[in-house]
C-alpha cells in the first residue's frame, strides 16, 4: 500500500474553474448514463413510427448498452496515453453528433447508426470522468466532488423511464434525443474554455488483444442475456454465453502476456481497489432489481395510473440527490469504506421491506423502502467512488476511471438481467408454463415472485455490506491522495 502512496506525493496545482467543471463532467455522466434507458418507455410509439417490430426496435437500447461497455476500457486507456481531457472534450462532440442523428427521422438503420455514434461518444466522456475529477481535486475537497459526479450518474441511470414519458407527453419522440443536443453544446463550449490540460500523457501503445477480447465477451454475453428474457435460454443462448466465457478467459491470458495491457491487472492487488469495484458493482445489482420490478407493481398489482406511478418512482431519484452530496460530505471527514458500508446497509434494509409489499395498500410501505433505498444509494455513491480513483497511481488513473464505469454498467445489466429472470422463472414454474410479462388477474403469483426477486437482492445487499466492512479497518487517509 505504500507504494501506492508514493505515486500520489505531488499534488497538481488546484483549479480555480474546478467546480463549474464538475458540473460540466456531471451533464455528460448525466446524459450519457440517461440515453441508456430513457428510450424503454418510447419503444412502442417508435415501433409505429418506424414501422419496425417490437423485438428489433430493442435493439436500440441493446446496441447503445453493449457498444458503450465494450468500448469503455479503450477509452480509459487513451485517457492514459493521450491525455483525459482530450478523450473527453472529443467525446462531447461525438456525443451530441449521435444525438443530432439518432433525433433525425431517417428509418430504422439510420437511427441505429445514430444509437451507435451516440455510445461511443458516451463511452469517450464516462471512462474519464472520475479520473478528471481525481485529477483535478485535492483529497480534502475529492469526496464532495465524487458526490456531485455520482449523483448525476446515478440520477442519469433511474431517471430515464419518468423523463421519457414527460416528453412523450408534450412532444414526440425525437426530442428524447434532440434534447440532448443543446444542453451538450453549452456543456461542450464550456469545457472548451474551462477545463485545462491535466497531468502529461504517458507513453505507451494499445493493447488492441485485450481490447478485442473484452469486446466480445461483453458483446456476447449483453446479448446473450438481452435475448434470454424474451427467448429464455434457447442453444443459441448457451452458444453466445459460453463465447462470452471464453472470450473473457482469453482476456486475462492476453492480459497476463502482454508489456502494455488494456488492464492492468496489477491493480487488483490493492485489496481496497478490488473491494470498492466489487462493492459498486454489487450495489447497482441492487438498485436495478427496484428499477425494473416496481413499475409492474405499482401500475398492474395495485392498478394505479402511469401517472401516479410515475410520480411515485421519482422518490428514489430525489431522494438521491438529496443524500448524495452528503455522502461526499461524510467522505471527505470520516472513514470512507465506513460511510458507504452505512449506505450499502440502507439499500439493503429497502429491499427487505419489499419483502412485505402486499396485494392492496402498499403505498406507504412502498414510499417509505423507497426513500430508504434513495438515501442508501446517495450515501454510497460518492465514498466509493473516492476510494476507487484514491488508491492507483496516477498513470491509472484514466483506465481504473473507466473500469469504475464498467462496474457500474455491469451491475446495471446484471441487476436487470437477474430480477427479470427470477421474476418470470418463479411465475412460469408457479403456472406451468412461460410467462415473459405481467400474469393478469394472478396478481397473487406475481407478488410471491416478486418478494423471491428481492429475497435475493437482499442477499446481494448483504454481501456488499460485508465487503465494505472487510475494507473498513483497511483504509487509511494517508493512502487517499
């Protein structure tokens, strides 16, 4: 650990435009974490549009999740070699353009080109976030800056859903992209005059190998369980998940034999940068059983309007906002790990009082487990994000970013992944036969599957939890830099 220490010695000079580019990083994060599901809820409308069947048209939200996580290691990397700043401001540009074109009513495969252009400008702004803000910001100030940032790649992530459907309600669905559009611009003008060059590229190579490798793993196995939850798990399925695994064991092999590798695996060493990535990962499993499965409980089982509905799933992203900043306030004065496992604990306390949602009246058990779980995730957001990007060396900085990212990301996937298929295996073993929505007039059958859904993310909570209190007594300041 104390070599870890000593590549942190001289801290770069503090800038004065710090905060307005933390804002700038947190539009980006925003947006680009936002288009990876605010498209869910505009899926029936474009199928009209375009003319296009439903199980086609899911491929813009596919493509877009699947190019961005493939793609978030390159770019770390390049932050490494070409400089983090550079990677990003490129990456605004690319992004707003995928936006402009996704926007642009021009048929089905025009806007799947736009979907794709859209992610790899996401994926050039969200793999060097956290390393700018590292980068950028003295270790008094980091756990405050790390809240901002998470807060709105959290908001970014759940808020997708109830932003759709207020555009669809007064406009069409092209604004879901267009919008991005202007805000970009501005964010874009202002990163161009506001944020400078920071520390000197490293020399270096990519490791085109590796990146092939973890390409096609994450490809495959995205696929694989994006088809899974309409197909279930067909020899095709098995055929692209056992790709997934093997292209993943290469990767390491690859990785192991090479002098420059895309990851670094050195850095897994660092017990507390392997126990943060896994603890982020575990939580947004988590947070995704609550996206995905409360919206059929609150508009099938107690019937309520979209909405009131609607309205009630905000509860978790404002309360979020709320916390999170205090989450970073609690980082920059108390143990870290400490402060996330507190957050992590709340998250998992949520999930446990989903356990006794019930048929009818459950509006006020689900208010309260939801503001719980908002404020869980606030608290936790920024503390670990802080201990990840705190104990590399700088010359990591860009990739271990990125791999923060990725963790995210794979939570994401596996969160939704995971609570879909236990809900509707639980359904189809209860009914004898396959259930791939909502079992109307069941609603019994949907709630004992549901409460087996969070049984499970409470388990997962758990095992966070105790991560984080391996890591407690680990973390020192002086190993934060």
């Amino acid at each position: 650990m104390d070599s870890m220490s000593d590549t942190h010695a001289v801290q770069p000079a503090v800038d004065p435009h710090r905060w307005a580019v933390i804002i700038i990083l947190g539009i980006f994060a925003f947006m680009s974490n936002l288009d990876s599901s605010i498209v869910n809820i505009a899926i029936p409308v474009m199928t009209k549009d375009l003319g296009v069947a439903a199980s086609r048209m899911e491929w813009i939200v596919s493509l877009y999740l699947i190019v961005l996580s493939a793609l978030l290691l390159l770019f770390g990397k390049l932050g490494d070699l070409w400089g983090k700043e550079k990677i990003f401001k490129l990456g605004t540009f690319v992004f707003v353009f995928g936006s402009a074109m996704s926007g642009t009513p021009l048929g089905f495969n025009f806007l799947l080109l736009g979907r794709f252009v859209q992610a790899v400008g996401g994926a050039m702004t969200l793999a060097n976030t956290y390393g700018i803000v590292t980068s950028e910001f003295p270790i008094n100030e980091r756990g405050r800056a790390m809240g901002t940032v998470g807060t709105f790649v959290a908001l970014g992530s759940v808020a997708g859903p109830g932003l759709g459907g207020l555009i669809l309600a007064v406009s069409s669905w092209p604004v879901i992209f267009w919008i991005n559009v202007p805000i970009g611009l501005v964010a874009l003008i202002f990163a161009l005059r506001l944020m400078h060059v920071g520390p000197a590229p490293i020399p270096g190579r990519v490791d085109w190998g590796g990146f092939l490798t973890q390409a096609t793993a994450i490809g495959a196995g995205f696929w694989g369980l994006n088809v899974s939850q309409q197909t279930g798990f067909t020899p095709l399925i098995w055929g692209l998940l056992a790709i997934a695994v093997v292209a993943l064991i290469l990767f390491f092999v690859v990785e192991l034999h090479v002098a420059q590798p895309l990851l670094p695996l050195r850095i897994f060493k660092n017990a507390l940068f392997s126990g943060g990535v896994g603890a982020v990962y575990l939580v947004f499993v988590v947070q995704f059983f609550m996206t995905i499965l409360m919206p059929f409980y609150l508009e099938d089982t107690l019937r309520l309007p979209a909405g009131e509905a609607g309205a009630l799933l905000t509860l978790y992203p404002l309360t979020m906002v709320f916390f999170a900043p205090l989450g970073g306030y609690l980082a920059d004065r108390m143990n870290i790990a400490l402060v996330g496992l507190f957050g992590a604990a709340l998250v998992g306390l949520a999930d446990v009082l989903y356990l006794f949602l019930p048929l009818r009246g459950g509006l006020i058990l689900y208010a309260g487990a939801t503001i719980i779980l908002g404020m869980g995730t606030g608290l936790f957001q920024s503390p670990l994000g802080d201990i990840v990007m705190s104990v590399v060396p700088k010359s990591d900085l860009g990739i271990t970013g990125s791999f923060n990212a990725l963790a995210r990301n794979l939570g994401m996937v596996s969160g939704t992944a995971a609570s879909t298929s236990i809900l509707f295996g639980v359904m189809s073993r209860q009914l004898g036969r396959r259930i791939t929505t909502y079992p109307t007039g069941q609603d019994s059958v949907f709630l004992s599957a549901l409460h087996v859904a969070f049984g499970v993310a409470v388990a997962v909570a758990l095992l966070a939890v105790l991560v984080l209190a391996w890591m407690i007594p680990k973390i020192k300041k002086a190993d934060l830099k």
